[in-house]
C-alpha cells in the first residue's frame, strides 16, 4: 500500500543515485569495513543536490529508504544470476 507522501522515482535520481555512490566510494574519505561511515548520507545528500536540483531527494528518508530497497533488489538479483535458492 502506497501512502500520499511517498514519492517515486525515476530513473534518472536512481541512476544518480547509484553513481553517487560510487564516486564517493572512489573518493575513499567515508569508507569503513563493510560499508560506509556513519555521516555518507549527509555527503550524499549534498553531491546529489549539485546533479539534481529540484530533486529535493533528503538524506533521511529519501535517500536512506531507497538505497535500502535497492540493496533487497540487488541482493535477489545477485542470488537469481548465483544460482543461490534455485
């Protein structure tokens, strides 16, 4: 069940999204062990406002929710393509 305030999105913020990420793993300054460090979100939220504007897109729970759906969806496509649960 989807609620008023839920936004979707669009291709365009998941692309950007996920290169984002990527350029602030390349970065290397937030990295930790098996992840990020506590305060990425924040730098995330801020290099996603210089690539989308208006996206309004905020750290939490924008940014925090979608980032947790894609990982479920990576994971279930990653076990597909593993052969994991066949």
């Amino acid at each position: 069940m989807k609620l008023d305030n839920q936004m979707k999105w669009v291709p365009e913020e998941d692309a950007a999204l996920v290169a984002c990420i990527v350029d602030l793993y390349n970065v290397g300054t937030y990295n930790a062990d098996m992840g990020f460090k506590a305060s990425y979100l924040n730098e995330l939220e801020r290099m996603l406002e210089k690539v989308l504007p208006h996206a309004m897109l905020k750290a939490k729970p924008k940014l925090e929710s979608r980032i947790r759906t894609l990982k479920r969806d990576w994971t279930i496509v990653y076990d597909m393509l593993s052969g994991k649960d066949n």
